[in-house]
C-alpha cells in the first residue's frame, strides 16, 4: 500500500528544496498509485496546495513556536509541519486527528520520535489557540497571508490596487476549474455535451467561446475515451481567445514559431478545417514529441512539425498569411495552475524582454503583405505586453495594430487588446495584440 502523504512530503520537499516543477513528479507518482488501485487525489491537493501556500503556512508555524529558532530549523522539518498545517486549515473534509497523527507518522518514520514530538506539539497547539495575526502593513500582509512574494504583490498593487490584487490571489489559491475545447472537425457542441452528460460529467458553456466548456471533474474529464479518441482537448479559454483574434481561415499558410506543447496550435489546425498548411515551430524536441501526439489524437493532417529554434528556423521569407509568436513569458498569468511558478528564482526579465523584441522580428520577416501577426503572452505584466507592443509598432510603421474587439468579446478586450484577468474572467491570464503589415 502506498503512502500517498509520504509521497506528497518527498515531491514537495524536492520542488521547494531544488527550485524545480513538480508537474513531472506527480504524473510519475500518479501513475503508480493508480497501477496499485488507490485514489491519487489527496496527492495532487497536498503538493499543489502546500507548493502554493508555504509562505503563509511558514508564518503560521512561527507563530506556534519560538520564531528566532524556527527560522533555522532545517526544511525537511519544516514541509512536515506546512503539510499538517495545509490538511488542517484548507482540507475540511479530512479529520483532524488523522491530519495531525499521519504527518506525525511520517515525521517519525523519517526523522526519529524527537521530532515527531515536535511536530505533534506544533500541531495540537495550532489546534488549541487557532489564532492567526497578520502584519497590519498592507503589502506584508497580502504576501504573507496569500503566499506571494512581495515584488509581485507590489506590482499588482500598482496595476490594480490593494482589492484587485487580494482577488487575484484569492483565485489563483483556489483549484482550477478544467477547459475543454470541442474539436469541430469531429464533433459539435450539443452532441459533446449530451455525450459527457450521459457520462454524468457536467460541463457548463463558456460566454467567452463557442468551442469551449467548463468543468470541475478535472479526473472524469482526463479518463475518458472520447479525450483520447480527439472528440476535444484541455485548453484554457483565455488561450482558445488567442487563436480567436488571429482568426486562421481555410487554406492560408500560417507558422506557429513557438508552438509546444501546441494547444494553439492544434486549435489553428482545426479552424482551418486540415486545410492549407501550418507550420509548428519550437526547439524542445521532447515537447515536439507531446505535440505530434496530439496532432495523431486529433487527426490533424494539415500540420508539419520542426523541431528548431524559432530563431534559426528558415528560410526566412514573407510567405505566410498569419504569424503566431505565443512568446516565452514570466507566467504571471497561470499561477492557479503552476503551483511553484510564483517562487520560480531562475526568471531573468531583462532576457526575457530582449527574447520577446527579437520575437517580433523575427515573425514580421514571416510575414507576407497584408497579413496578420499576433504576439501572446500567459502574463499579466505590461513590461512583458502593452510595452513590447508599443515598442514594435513605434519602430515598424508598416504595421498597424487591429483592435481585438472586433474579433472576441468585447468585455475580453481592452485598449484594441486582448486582455483576460482571472479574477474577473474565470480564466488564466492572458494577453494578446493583432497586428496587420501593410500591402
């Protein structure tokens, strides 16, 4: 029998102690959990919900100990007690009791009896006094109890405001709802809905999209044969808009310079109806790999796949109707989602802008006369998109930026661009502007 708890404690502690992702880890200890017939659940719920939230489940823990000497107390200790705390304060529908004696269990089957007796004391006296006092100074207060770090929470304060931002976090912490987007060129709407109901999985319409339903039996969704079998795939709206505002018609030529893992891109493929052609683009062979796997899922025949650098990619020459440049990014946009990414130390933005400008280059050199290039991100830092758009079209006259109204929802939209927040549209965050070249 597996210790899925145990398990939990040794991705978490590897995630917070190496700065890496934990999305691996847990497909790896997902699989041999469900081999062994058990419930893989309470995994996920632990390591993306103490990833996200030890900032505040540290303070907490200070607060029942003498807090000079927990700041040294080694990190092994220290996700032992995250985790107890996390089950007892987030997880109501398991007991305290075994919230508290199952991580006691692991602290001593790791660690010894002394520190399972410390562990056990933190815990039961959290469970005593449950009293909790935030900083009273606004942006130590929302970093610590949303579990952000402060240059973050600084920046959306500036953006938005103090109540925007505690929204904002408000949604990222909580569990991401599934998007599904109805492949078109297998299926239709009504017959996928009767069908996942007959299944009894309930899915709601998205107002944002035709081709996208909503749901949260993320588990019932993923197992089903139809997802296999290419009757539909897993994309956010806000990344299903993206596609949206480049508006692929059939039989145009269309290149996807960063195309991995390729939801836009297979989404662009099934717009066109398999016609014409559409070159995908992206320099991690591993992910090229994921994309031609979902390209044989959906039937899809009007793709070819290139495993470059988008930047050595060619031959360069203004063929193409459309350009996507779905630009790497600092992410801001699908914390909900990627639990560790908001603790990501390895981020270089002065690289990540300078990687972004030579993108839109690079595209507009694709580009044929008349033609439409849009530029996305999954981040809500205007560094990263207002700035790198305005830049381009200061220093490119050619081309001229199209508003994105007139192509998604308006309430999607904002100064010609499309702009999805996720407090108030239920989705990641994203950002995009279609822009046309002159013929």
């Amino acid at each position: 029998m597996i210790d899925v708890r145990l398990e939990a404690y040794k991705i978490i502690l590897k995630v917070i102690s190496k700065n890496i992702f934990s999305d691996k880890l847990l497909h790896q200890m997902t699989k041999k959990i469900n081999q062994a017939g058990e419930r893989s659940n309470l995994l996920y719920v632990l390591v993306k919900g103490v990833i996200k939230m030890h900032v505040n489940l540290e303070y907490i823990a200070s607060l029942y100990t003498d807090p000079n000497k927990f700041s040294n107390t080694n990190i092994k200790i220290k996700i032992l007690l995250y985790m107890g705390l996390y089950q007892l304060i987030y997880c109501d529908y398991i007991p305290q009791h075994a919230a508290v004696n199952e991580t006691v269990s692991i602290a001593k089957k790791m660690y010894g009896e002394k520190i399972a007796k410390f562990v056990n004391a933190i815990l039961r006296k959290y469970l005593r006094e449950k009293k909790i006092e935030y900083p009273t100074e606004t942006l130590d207060r929302i970093s610590i109890q949303h579990s952000f770090p402060k240059e973050i929470i600084e920046k959306w304060i500036e953006y938005w405001g103090v109540e925007d931002t505690e929204k904002l976090c408000v949604y990222y912490n909580q569990p991401p709802n599934l998007h599904i987007r109805i492949n078109s060129c297998a299926t239709n709407k009504k017959r996928l809905m009767d069908y996942l109901l007959r299944r009894e999985i309930i899915v709601i319409e998205s107002d944002a999209s035709e081709n996208i339903l909503i749901t949260d039996q993320a588990r019932d969704v993923l197992n089903e044969v139809s997802f296999s079998e290419g009757y539909f795939s897993i994309q956010d709206v806000s990344a299903a808009l993206v596609v949206e505002l480049l508006s692929p018609a059939q039989n145009e030529s269309i290149i996807d310079l960063f195309a991995a893992p390729g939801g836009k891109a297979t989404y662009i493929a099934e717009l066109m109806r398999n016609s014409g052609e559409l070159i995908a683009v992206d320099k991690f062979p591993n992910k090229v790999k994921k994309l031609k796997r979902a390209v044989e899922r959906l039937q899809i025949t009007n793709m070819k796949l290139h495993a470059n650098d988008a930047f050595k990619f060619g031959p360069i020459a203004p063929a193409y109707d459309r350009v996507l440049l779905d630009v790497p990014c600092s992410g801001w946009g699908v914390f909900q989602k990627k639990a560790e990414l908001r603790w990501q130390k390895n981020q270089d933005m002065k690289e990540l802008i300078k990687l972004q400008k030579k993108a839109l280059h690079l595209g507009a050199r694709f580009l044929c006369p008349g033609g439409v290039m849009v530029y996305s991100t999954c981040t809500l830092n205007k560094e990263e998109n207002e700035e790198r758009i305005e830049n381009f079209l200061n220093r490119n006259p050619e081309f001229t930026l199209e508003s994105a109204e007139q192509f998604i929802p308006k309430e999607f939209t904002e100064n010609g661009y499309l702009i999805t927040l996720p407090f108030k549209h239920n989705s990641d965050g994203a950002f995009a502007a279609r822009m046309k070249k002159k013929r």
